[in-house]
C-alpha cells in the first residue's frame, strides 16, 4: 500500500498516518522524520538540509525532493509508505510523479482528509500542552486552562503560540494558497480519496481504511 496523506493542520493527519503505518505494515514517513533521519546520517543532503535549518530557514525544494528520493529508493519503503507532510506545492507534487516514475511505483492513492477551517480553528484553539511529556488536553472536554496544572505530572499547561486562534487562521491561509491546489492535481488522476475528519479518530480511521478497501481492485 502507497499512500500520501493530505488535511489542515490540526485534522489529525499524523495520528492517521501513525494507525495506518501500524495495521498495514509500512512505515510512516514524515517531512519531519525524513529531515532529521537524513542528517542524522550525514549523507551530502542530509549535511545540506541541516545547514539550512540550522539558520531557521526553510529546506528548498531541490533539496527536500532529493531526500524524499532517497527514502522512497530505500529498502524501507519497498513494500509500500504513507508518505505524510509531502508534497506540499504543485513544484514538488511534479517532481513527486517523475521519482514515481523513475522508480516504478505505482497504484498510489490520496487520503483528503477534510474538515472547514471553523471546525480545525475551534479544535486546536481548545488544545493545551503539557510542556513536559507533550500531553495534549481540551479546554472544553477536560475542563481544564492554561496555567491550570497537567493531571499527569502537575507541570502547568500551555496554549502554544501556533495553536493560537490568528496563528491557525494564518496557517489554513497558506494551507489552502499552497496545498489544496495539489489535491485537485491528484483528483483530475481519479486517485483521491475524501474523508470527514471531524468525527472521531476511530471513526475517521475506519472510513479511511473502508475506502481504501474499495478502491482496490477487484
């Protein structure tokens, strides 16, 4: 199974993508991940991207494209992925098609996980952090504040300065600029698969796994 996941930040896309590497057996392979593993290894992308980011500034995209090539080539990612955070911009969604082409993967399917921008602003504008272990809380479910100490090791709760309600609208701003034009690449392909995201995560994974289950081939 090769699958690349989109949605909002704050749609739950990661914890999707963490289920659905478990169940099917293939890695999970985030921005993220692929970053730190590539520098962490040293390889001469690997020493590129940490130079940049170690200024704070954002990994281009020749660069980004060349590490995500490198992981899709490897033994890890032979029987499949869910490639989540990428690709981001139609640039790097053509550059995506042309190492799928290179290396003969095919059969790929696109989970669009949806949610309007009202539903992911309340959702993470609700959202504290335990600084500590990273335990996340609701303000309204858990009735607890910011400030308010975590019920787990009693470290005081923070909002986070990007789960702030004008730092979200900023993100979802650049999310749909940047990212849903990439969706409607993938859909004009008929591989896109849409989901609800505002139901619960069990809920959501079960319609995720159900639709996928469908476009198989007979």
């Amino acid at each position: 199974m090769r699958l690349l996941l989109f949605g909002p930040p704050g749609v739950g896309k990661g914890t999707q993508a963490e289920l659905l590497s478990e169940e099917l057996g293939v890695p999970h392979i985030s921005t993220g991940d692929m970053l730190r593993a590539a520098a962490k290894e040293g390889t001469e992308l690997g020493r590129r991207a940490k130079a940049i980011m170690d200024e704070g500034k954002l990994v281009p995209d020749d660069v980004m494209i060349g590490i995500v090539r490198d992981v899709l080539a490897s033994a890890r990612a032979a029987r499949g992925f869910v490639l989540d955070g990428f690709p981001r911009t139609l640039t790097q969604a053509k550059a995506l098609a042309r190492i799928f082409e290179e290396l003969n993967i095919r059969d790929v399917r696109v989970v669009d996980i949806r949610a309007d921008d009202e539903e992911i602003i309340h959702r993470l504008s609700s959202r504290l952090v335990c600084p500590r272990d990273g335990a996340i809380f609701n303000t309204e479910t858990d009735g607890l504040a910011a400030g308010e100490m975590c019920p787990r090791c009693g470290t005081p709760l923070i909002q986070r300065d990007d789960d702030r309600e004008a730092t979200v609208r900023e993100r979802l701003r650049v999310y749909h600029g940047t990212t849903e034009p990439v969706i409607h690449y993938y859909r004009v392909s008929g591989v896109v698969l849409s989901v609800d995201g505002t139901g619960s995560i069990d809920v959501v994974h079960r319609e995720i796994k159900l639709l996928l289950q469908d476009s198989l081939p007979a």
